[in-house]
C-alpha cells in the first residue's frame, strides 16, 4: 500500500487484519489497516496515522521483529540513508546493513520483543553509498494483528559530531604543533633551574656546607656544635642563615634539598 510518502508491506507472510474491525472484506493482504492500528489504543483516525507517520520530519521506520523485516519506512528515512523505498521494504534488516552495529542492535531488539521501550541512546547507521550517520535512536514495540511490530524514530545528530570532531581534532593538530616548543620551554627551565640550584648552594659559606652536610645525615645542633666545636647559638645562627639563603623552612626540606644535590656525599 502507498498513501503519499508511506508504504508498508509484508512481503513473506502477509498479516490479514480482522474485517470484523475494518469493516472491509476485501482489502489487499499485504496492506496494514491503519484503523486497526490506530484504534490499538486510544481513537485517532486512520489517515491521521498514515499522515503523520509519512510526513514526519523525524526519520521513521516500522520492523517486523520475528524476521527482523522493514516493513515501513517514510521519506525521511529514505532521504538520510539515500535509498529507494523498494531497495529496503521486505528487506532483513541486518543483511541490509543499516545498522553499523549488529550487536547493539541485537541487545535492544530483545527489550522490544519483551514489550519494552528503547530509550534514546546514539547508534550509527549505514548509508547506501557506506557513509555512516551517527543518531539518536528511540524504539516503541506495539502489537499489530498478533505480531510484534517495532516503531523506530530517529534524529540524525551527525553534524554536531562531526562539529564536535573536527574541534578535537584541530585541538589535537594545535597541541602537536606546539609541543616542541613545550619541551624546549621546559628544558630551558630545568637548565634555569639546575643553574639557581647551583648558585644556591655557592652563596654558601665553607661553614655553612658543613653544618648543612651534617643536618642531612641526621645530626641534631648539638651533635653538630660538638663535631664542628662550635658553640650551640653559633651553629643556630648557621642553621638561619642556610635556611634563608636556600628558602628553606624546615630542617626536613634542608635534608632533601642537601640530599637531592649529593651534599651528604660530599659530591658537590
């Protein structure tokens, strides 16, 4: 049956809506009765039905989903696929190849034949020409003369992604242009670094390498007062000094910082 950019088909085994409810006898076995279906649950007219499913803007298809069968498509759908209607009507859906990934589609399909709804979750579809359109997909089962029938909607999201990719792309292409000059901006501040360290420690009296040597091995003012014979405010005042002149706030930072640069080796 076609009724403006709608047609719905059976093509293996054709379901016979009840006469009872269409109130025709003779109508073509391959057609869907879209008073039956319309009437599954509240009144809408029929040709409110084929309307609104044939001039969707939102891509629509209808799957069969014993035999996994196309059985209804609108120009939408046809229109972001770039194929004709006979090339996808009465076709598996999966030996078509609209699906990118059989899998998911295979997981989801499960839920509609449990009477369950398909959330919106994003798929990638498969063009004729093997362009692939990333959507977002929502799925309703209905029953329709004791068939289990699924109604696809979607929305094709592909230029956002494709915005989306093509800004992480140009992000990655800036990052690998600039990253030499990272790594030599970094080396130059290592090298800065390395030569304040050394000056650091060559604003250091003899005296004062001393006592900052035996502050890395642990020794206490005391035990340095008594190995270097100085009195106790003495070694205190060398302490103050090395920690001013180093930026040093702690006796604990004064041993990493003398243990980083070998002081407690006597290697520098």
């Amino acid at each position: 049956m076609i009724v403006g950019a709608l047609e719905i088909c059976y093509p293996h085994s054709p379901l016979r809506p009840s006469a009872a409810v269409s109130g025709k006898s003779n109508r073509n076995n391959n057609d869907i009765d879209f008073q039956t279906l319309a009437s599954q649950d509240v009144l809408v007219p029929s040709y409110l039905v084929k309307n609104l499913f044939a001039h969707s803007p939102a891509p629509l298809l209808i799957l069969r989903l014993k035999n996994r069968t196309v059985i209804g498509v609108n120009d939408s759908l046809l229109r972001l696929l770039a194929y004709g209607r006979q090339e996808v009507l009465g076709r598996h859906v999966l030996e078509l190849g609209l699906f990118h990934d059989p899998e998911s589609y295979i997981k989801w399909e499960a839920l509609l034949l449990q009477g369950q709804s398909v959330e919106v979750h994003e798929e990638r579809l498969q063009s004729k020409c093997g362009a692939q359109r990333i959507v977002l997909l929502n799925a309703e089962p209905f029953d329709f003369s004791g068939e289990r029938l699924a109604l696809i909607s979607l929305a094709d999201i592909s230029s956002q992604k494709l915005t989306e990719e093509q800004l992480n792309q140009a992000v990655r292409s800036a990052l690998e242009e600039i990253e030499p000059f990272v790594k030599l901006i970094m080396q130059k501040l290592v090298q800065v670094k390395s030569k304040e360290s050394a000056n650091d420690l060559h604003s250091l009296t003899d005296r004062e390498k001393e006592v900052l040597e035996l502050i890395a091995k642990g020794y206490s003012n005391g035990h340095i007062s008594k190995t270097l014979s100085l009195a106790p405010h003495t070694v205190r005042n060398y302490v103050t000094q090395i920690y001013q002149k180093l930026d040093l706030h702690s006796r604990a930072e004064a041993v990493v910082w003398a243990r980083e640069r070998g002081l407690i080796n006597g290697q520098a």
